[in-house]
C-alpha cells in the first residue's frame, strides 16, 4: 500500500469567499494550475474549502491570485496555511 502524500505549509490552501452549494467545483478550477493532492469542502454553511496542491510552485500560483479569481460570480480568497508537516491521514 502507497503511503499517503505528506502535505506542507507550502502547498496547502484556504480558498474562500464561495458559498457552501458552490465548493465542489472550485476543484474543477484550481486544477487548471495543477494536480490537487487533498480537496476538502468546508463545514455545512461554510465559505470556504482547503486544498493542497501536490507541487509549492502551483500554490504560489494560485497565492498570487487572491481577490482577482473569480468563480460564478464570486471574487476567492486564497491564504496559505502554515504549520508543521502533516499527513492526509490528519486532516
């Protein structure tokens, strides 16, 4: 069996600013930067999702595009979450 892939600070996001029925397409979206490695929607009513890209280099691109992202109709927020290294298995 594959271990599961170790996630960082610099590949996982926080994107937000899309309501709740919205989430499951942003996946859809942020893959046109690059393969996603964990997409999680957030609690029930939530607007916003965490998602990690499998290389740095795509989340920075996705970073620098905070506030000028639009998906249908909405303007996305996109932080980076820092903290230790951490497995899918913790999320």
């Amino acid at each position: 069996m594959n271990p599961l892939p170790i996630i960082t600070s610099s590949t996982k996001l926080r994107v937000f600013g899309v309501p709740s029925h919205l989430q499951q397409g942003l996946k859809k979206q942020f893959e046109q930067i690059g393969p996603i490695i964990h997409f999680e929607p957030g609690p029930i009513e939530s607007n916003y999702v965490i998602l990690a890209f499998a290389n740095p280099a795509h989340a920075m691109r996705a970073l620098r595009q905070s506030g000028e992202m639009r998906y249908n109709g909405c303007y996305l927020g996109i932080k980076e979450i820092g903290g230790d290294e951490v497995d899918l298995g913790q999320f």
